[in-house]
C-alpha cells in the first residue's frame, strides 16, 4: 500500500509516519506539510505544500497520483486571533484535499475529525457516532471541524468510489508534541518549571468539566487500522477514563474546588483580552459542552484498543511540558529558533 499523509509532522501525523513505516503491509510513505522535517524515517520521503496557496490543488493531485490512501490531518489551530486564516487552512484547504482525492483517483481517504465536531451533549452518558454534529458555533475550532463533516456529507454521495472514514478523536496529547501544545494553547508565559504538583494545590471543578483524551500512539493505531479495514463513516476515539476534576486533582496531588463556570470563564477570558494566553475563552465555552463519547465502534469495527489511559496519556503531557519536550519536525520543535521571544513579537494566540 501507498499512502500520503496531508500533515505528516504534526502531533499525529509524526505518529502516524512512525507506525506506517513500521508496517510490512505499507510500501511507501509521502508525508505533506507546509514545512518539510530534517527526520529521515524508513520507507518515507517528504514535500511541501501549503494548502492554502492557490496552486496547492494542482500539486496535491500530482502527489496524490498512484496513491492507495489519503490521510487528512492537516489542520491550524492558531492564529486563533485570525480566524480568516484558520478557515484558509482547514475550510478551504480541506477542499482543496477532496477535488485532488477526486481527480488523482485516490481510492481511500481518511480524515482527522473531532470530538469538538459534535454538537453540545450529555456529560453522564457516551454518545454514539450518531450524535449531530453541529459544533460550537462561537469557537473557530468547532466550527470548521463542523464544517468539513457537512462537507464530506455532499462528498460521499458524489464519490462512492472513496471509501472516507472519519475519526473523531478526543484530545491528543504525547511528551513529543508538549512543546508545540504549549504554544498553541498556554502561550509564552507558561514555562516548564511552572508545571509541577505544589504550584497546582487546587483543581477547579467547574459545570460540564468532563472531557476525553487519547494518546497520539494510539489514535495513530486507529488510523493505520482505518487503512487496511473495510469501513467507512465516524469513529469515537477516546481512553478510559472519562477526564474530571477529580481525576485531575489526583494527578497534581491537589485538593477539588468547587467554582462557578462564569468566574473561571470571566478570567479566561480577560487573560485573552491581554494577550497572556493562547486559547480563546471560546474554546473553554465549548469544552464543557462537549459529549462524552461512545468509543464501542472503534473497537468491534476496527479493532481498536488504546495502550495508554486517559492518566497515562496526561502524564506524558505533563512530563513533556515540565521537560520541553519536542521533536525535530517544525511544528513539535521544542524551541522557535529565536526561542519565546518569536511568540511574544508576533503576538500571543497567533501563529510564530
């Protein structure tokens, strides 16, 4: 099998190489990113391409061409403060992804969906595939993940010949990528020093803080697993267990504090407004609205187990982001190369 990765130098997407190159079953390997990685890696070659130049369509169908599947994980987070960018990417990029699928022949496509696609939800029971998903309309994040799945609803029909699957992962994290997540979520001010246990005596316990994550090793797994199992449609990738105060104050070896959403919210929110965080409040906004999900399918469809608990996978958070912890791809670098300085002149909660 040939397969070409569209964001191959990500969180899962260096993951993703990893695993493919280990697999007997997969000849070669084409990993796409905006910037190509000084990592050689058996069985991969690289190139660049920015999804959002007007040419990128053209050059995706010439690498796309005698490929077997398309893997889609390219997606910008930041510049949060620019959502016109993000919707270049992720939008109009994405579709620049399915007319090249379409006109190179590809048989095979594979997208990186989300949890944050789906709309608001219940907390005390999982969810199924099933669930709408409308997004959070506020958050730029949720609203283009929602966007693409309405996309690939008109794109299925049209192309029974593409077998899609969509993976609707929780929250990924590996020490690999903590450098890179604290840039896109935390910002400059946050340092690896500050992460430790007797700096986080409390854990607040706001309304509808429940939310699922997953380690970038084990939702790679389930898209190597996509490649080669005959399925289509949505896949809930989550690890046991559901994520909650509780279980955070556990963590940090912290006492739980019971705290109004709108306070927690309010100070998030005036953090944005000066610039001293990463993450817009939107993105908080539709954290405690997300469903916990039903992860039943991943496993009797396609096999899939995850390795690592939802613990084990913060943990590796944790000791990367105390560490600074990356990986030699441009986005996972552990350093900018003019350090926090580049985060902090082109302005916190936009893309360095």
């Amino acid at each position: 099998m040939r397969v070409v990765v569209v964001g191959a130098t990500g969180n899962v997407g260096s993951a993703l190489v990893r695993a493919l190159s280990e697999d007997p079953d997969v000849a070669s390997v084409l990993g796409l990113a905006r910037r190509t990685p000084d990592w050689e890696v058996e069985r991969t070659s690289w190139a660049a391409v920015d999804l959002r130049d007007e040419e990128a369509e053209e050059r995706l169908t010439e690498h796309f061409a005698g490929a077997d599947a398309v893997v889609h994980l390219a997606w910008m987070i930041q510049p949060a403060r620019d959502p016109v960018t993000t919707w270049a990417t992720n939008v109009l990029g994405t579709e620049r992804v399915l007319r090249a699928v379409t006109a190179a022949g590809v048989g095979t496509l594979v997208y990186a969906s989300s949890v944050g696609a789906y709309t608001p939800g219940p907390k005390d029971r999982a969810v199924a595939e099933d669930w709408p998903t409308h997004g959070w309309p506020e958050a730029p994040y949720t609203r283009e993940k929602s966007y693409v799945e309405r996309m690939l609803d008109a794109f299925e029909p049209r192309h029974p010949d593409v077998r899609v699957v969509r993976m609707r992962p929780g929250f990924i994290f590996a020490r690999e990528a903590a450098a890179h997540q604290r840039r896109l979520f935390l910002g400059p001010l946050v340092s690896g020093p500050m992460v430790r246990p007797e700096l986080s005596p409390v854990v607040p316990d706001v309304r509808g803080l429940r939310f699922q994550v997953v380690h970038a090793a084990d939702a790679a797994e389930a898209y190597r697993l996509a490649l080669f199992r005959d399925v289509r449609g949505a896949f809930n990738l989550a690890a046991e267990p559901v994520v909650d105060a509780a279980l955070l104050a556990g963590l940090f070896r912290a006492r739980v504090r019971r705290l109004p959403r709108r306070l927690l919210r309010g100070a998030m929110a005036g953090a944005w407004r000066a610039r001293l965080t990463a993450a817009p409040p939107q993105l908080f906004d539709a954290l405690v609205r997300l469903p916990v999900m039903d992860c039943s399918r991943a496993a009797s469809d396609l096999g899939w187990q995850p390795r690592h608990t939802a613990e084990e996978a913060l943990l590796d958070l944790v000791y990367g982001l105390r560490h600074g912890i990356g990986m030699n791809t441009p986005p996972l670098a552990a350093r900018l190369p003019h350090g926090r300085r580049d985060e902090l002149t082109t302005g916190v909660g936009r893309r360095p």
